[in-house]
C-alpha cells in the first residue's frame, strides 16, 4: 500500500534544528523601535492655533475680495458672485474679539 505522494523539497527539521534557528533569530540584532515626537507645529497651544485661523480667514477674506472686484460684470450675477459675496460680508472682527480661555484657572 503506498503512503502517499514523496515529499518536495528539504526534509523537515528536527526539534533541536527548529529551536536552534529559533535562537538564531532571537540573537540577531533587531532594529530599535522609535517613536516620533509631534512636531512643534501640533504641539501649539490653543490660542495659538486659534489667532493662525484667524488669520488665514482673512487672507482668504481678502483673496476673495480681489477675486469678486476682479469678476467681469456679466458674472456678477452668477451663484460664485453670490458666494463670494457672502464670504466678504462675514464679520471677521466679532470672531477676532473672541478669545479662547487659557484652560485650567488660568484666564
């Protein structure tokens, strides 16, 4: 009665080769994990990030401006006019009065 089709290939290895290899691999320098530290850019305080905000909403404000003036007068009717519009009518000076609080007692 035959057993089957031979193996192909290396014959198994023995349990003294298996942990032998093991070993091996558990001696062999292993890279040193490292972890990334947030950049400054995210480690910035909360009034921080909030008067940067402030300040790209109204250079955005701004373009917005220059864009709308710089609209020829057969779009002025059109939905981007209208869009544009409203951008420039937010008022920017009520959101700058705002101050966020310094947090744990310390406003």
């Amino acid at each position: 009665m035959s057993s089957g089709r031979m193996p192909e290939g290396s014959p198994a290895l023995s349990n003294a080769e298996r942990q032998a290899r093991h070993r091996a691999k558990m001696l062999a320098v292993q890279p040193r994990l490292t972890t990334k530290r947030p950049s400054a850019a995210a480690r910035r305080s909360r009034s921080m990030r909030w008067n940067d905000a402030l300040a790209e909403m109204t250079a955005v404000q701004a373009e917005c401006a220059a864009w709308f003036e710089a609209l020829p007068e057969s779009l002025r009717d059109s939905a981007t006019a209208a869009a544009l519009q409203d951008m420039i009518d937010l008022d920017l000076d009520a959101i700058a009065a705002v101050h966020p609080p310094r947090g744990y007692g310390r406003d």
